[in-house]
C-alpha cells in the first residue's frame, strides 16, 4: 500500500535523575557527597533508508519513544548515556510539526537529522557542596526529552514530472525512456501510486522522472487522485505534459491541457509557473489538420513541443534529449529549509504548564512535570525545600498564588506534598 502520509507520536528520552550519596569508607571520616550525574537521553534521529519507497511502516505503529537515560550512581559515577532512537523514511520525507505545521526537517540527505532532543541528566549532590553546605541531601531531576506529535510527509525527489489526464500514455513514455516497468492498461487509473524512473541520456548524464498518477479537473479539490498526489509534482524541476492529440477518450487535447494547468495553479500557483514541456501522444491515430492546429497552438505560446508515439518510441528521444538540455540550465530539486521556532517556543512553554485550583481553602496544583522534581525534594532538609521553593517561583507558580489570593498560613497541595504559605 502506498502511503505519502502519516501522524505519529515522538519524545526523545529524558535525562537520569542525579544521585544523593555520601562516600563511605573505613577510616575516612566525613567523606562528603559523591552522588554522580545521570546519562543523557537518546535522542530521536530520522535517516534516508532508499529501500523504503512509502511511509507504510507508520500506519500503524503510532508513538516511538527514545530510551531514558540511566540514573547517576555513587562514587561520582555518571550514569549511563541511553542509545539514539533511529527511525527509517524514503528520500524526500518532510517532517512537519503537527500543532503549527513548522516545517522541521527535510530528510533528503544521507545525514541523519535529530528532530527530537534527548535531556541531560540531573546532577548529583556532589555539585552542591560549598563551604556553607557541605551535606547536600538533594539533586536534581533529570530533563525531560523533547516530545510532540509531528507529520510525516512524502514528497518525491524527482527532476522530471509526468504529468496530464488518465488514459493519455504517460505509463507507455516512462516505460519506454527508462527502466521503470508500470502496469499499463487501457482505462482510467491504472496507475494508483507514482512510479519513478531514471532515464539515462549517455554515460554520464541522467535524470530522475515521475509519472504523477492521473490529475483530472477538480484534482486540486479532492477530486479523482490528484489531491493525492499533487504534492509530489512540488519538487520536480520541469514537467512534461503528456496530452492525447487523438481526442481518443472524447475530449480536446487544449481543453485537457488548460484544465490541468487550472489544478496546478489552484494548488500551487508557485507549481504552476513550472516551466512545462509539451508531448503530443498517439500522432498515429489523428490526421494532420489536428496536428497542425495542435501545434501551432502551443508553439505561438512559446512552449517546447514535440509530437510522438510512446507505444513503439517514436519520437521519445528527441524529448528526453530536450529535458536534459534544460534541466542543465535549472537549478537543482528543491530542499525544503527548515523554518526558526517562534519568538515564544511554545514547546518550551508547555514544559512549565500549571493547573491551580482552590478546594475546601486548599490551593492545589497539578504539574506533571513537578512530579521529577518531587522524586528529589527531601521536606526534612532545608536546603532541599529552597530549592524547591526556587523552582515554584522560577516557574510562575508562586506568583499565580498571589493572584489567587493566597495568604499566610494557607495551605497549598502539591501532589503529595502540603505546606503552609509563607510570603
């Protein structure tokens, strides 16, 4: 089946939680802390695999989730870093922020690309030691690993797109120029999924065509397959227009021509100004008045026409010897760039999000991202709940419960922690 979109899930893993720990040895009296950082997340990578031609594989499969890395340990020792999460897409895979529809990587190279940041780890209670507080009970969690849900998008890498109406013989010419092998029949949407072919002019010379599944008119509004599979004309750096001069299926080869430059420009109006080459199939089955009004239609309009037979290669030649001159003297297949976050990241800001609501005279707030913090927070240690206490006014909760309008005494609930304000 194929598949030129998908939606999944991914967080990269968070860092290790630091260590509490005190050195104990025989004979050594007040070792001091020597509690070890934790190892850093993996990150989730994304890599070209050129065996995968759809993005089948993330039907179904839906969250991928990188390993988290290992707590810090006594003695100072680090925990262990955990592995990357490498995940496999075709060449031309765009990697799309599903809440902003930011583009976030084009996965078009050999070079693997990291879309989502694994945390570092916490540190241990070694890095807090100070003249003034030489028994640190505390360390800090690790950071949680980047996670959102993105949109997997194939776009194909081809320099040339086949395009036009059902039927027209864009399969036969593709076959015919290259070694791609496309089931051909005679009716409409025989070809269900694009079909990419390399065409080689000569020894060191060649290119890369697609033959675009059957645009109709209304493509561009969800009609036929077209919707579909428009977006892969996008990068393509010329199109060639295949139409029927025999009028075989009942219709005009100019009116087909109009109407599928209609679609692209209501898709695209960026595709739309594509430079397009003209290949009028199945000569052999019209007389030369048609012919004569064809072309003349197109060459008084500036267009490269040629005229063919793609059943027995007719023709052919003079059209790809064409393509490849100009595709000399036009840039190489558009690379998406990647585009900046927002002044205001707003992953960053749903890091610190906060519920607050006040029960019974009881202000309590849910955070899930306090919950690590709590795993290290000692209430029998002072300095442990400074800390604490620093993090609630970093984070703007504090400042929420003044304008809730605690006051000194009441109690605020954080999960499975209570105290008494104290202003």
């Amino acid at each position: 089946m194929f598949v030129d979109i998908a939606k999944i899930y991914i967080k990269a893993g968070d860092g290790g939680n630091g260590k509490v720990s005190f050195h104990r040895e025989k004979f050594v009296a007040a070792g001091g802390p020597d509690g070890g950082d934790g190892g850093k997340g993996g990150n989730v990578v994304f890599k070209v695999d050129d065996s995968l031609s759809t993005l089948a594989d993330f039907r179904y499969k839906k969250k991928y989730i990188a390993e988290s890395g290992q707590p810090g340990g006594a003695g100072r020792c680090t925990g262990k870093n955990a592995k990357d999460l490498v995940l496999s897409v075709p060449r031309g895979t765009l990697i799309k922020d599903a809440e902003t529809g930011r583009i976030i990587a084009d996965i078009s190279d050999d070079e693997p690309v990291t879309v989502a940041k694994g945390g570092n780890g916490g540190w241990g209670n070694s890095h807090f030691a100070n003249a003034t507080r030489q028994i640190p009970k505390f360390a800090k969690p690790g950071i949680p690993g980047e996670e959102f849900d993105v949109i997997l998008e194939l776009k194909l890498l081809a320099d040339v797109g086949l395009i036009g109406f059902p039927n027209v013989g864009k399969s036969t010419f593709i076959s015919v120029v290259s070694e791609a092998k496309p089931k051909i029949a005679n009716y409409h949407f025989t070809t269900l999924i694009p079909t990419l072919g390399v065409v080689r002019v000569d020894a060191g010379s060649s290119f890369v065509m697609a033959d675009i599944p059957g645009i109709i008119e209304g493509a561009s509004e969800g009609l036929g397959l077209g919707h579909e599979f428009l977006r892969h004309v996008e990068r393509c750096r010329l199109l060639v227009h295949v139409i029927d001069v025999s009028g075989s299926e009942g219709r005009d080869p100019i009116d087909d021509f109009e109407k599928i430059n209609y679609e692209l420009k209501n898709f695209s109006p960026e595709l739309a100004e594509r430079k397009q080459v003209i290949v009028a199939n199945k000569c052999d089955l019209t007389d030369e008045e048609t012919l004569a009004t064809v072309r003349e239609y197109f060459e008084s309009r500036g267009f490269a026409y040629f005229e063919c037979m793609a059943a027995i290669a007719e023709g052919t030649a003079d059209v790809i010897n064409h393509v490849a001159a100009e595709l000399s003297k036009l840039p190489p297949v558009v690379k998406y760039e990647p585009e900046p976050l927002p002044v205001e990241d707003y992953t960053v800001a749903k890091k610190r999000e906060f519920t607050l609501t006040v029960e019974d005279d009881v202000f309590v707030i849910e955070a899930p991202w306090l919950l690590r913090i709590l795993e290290t927070v000692d209430p029998d240690d002072y300095e442990s709940l400074q800390y604490f206490q620093r993090v609630l006014q970093s984070s703007g909760i504090i400042h929420a419960l003044k304008e809730a309008g605690v006051k000194e005494g009441d109690i605020v609930s954080v999960y499975d922690i209570e105290f008494n304000y104290v202003p």
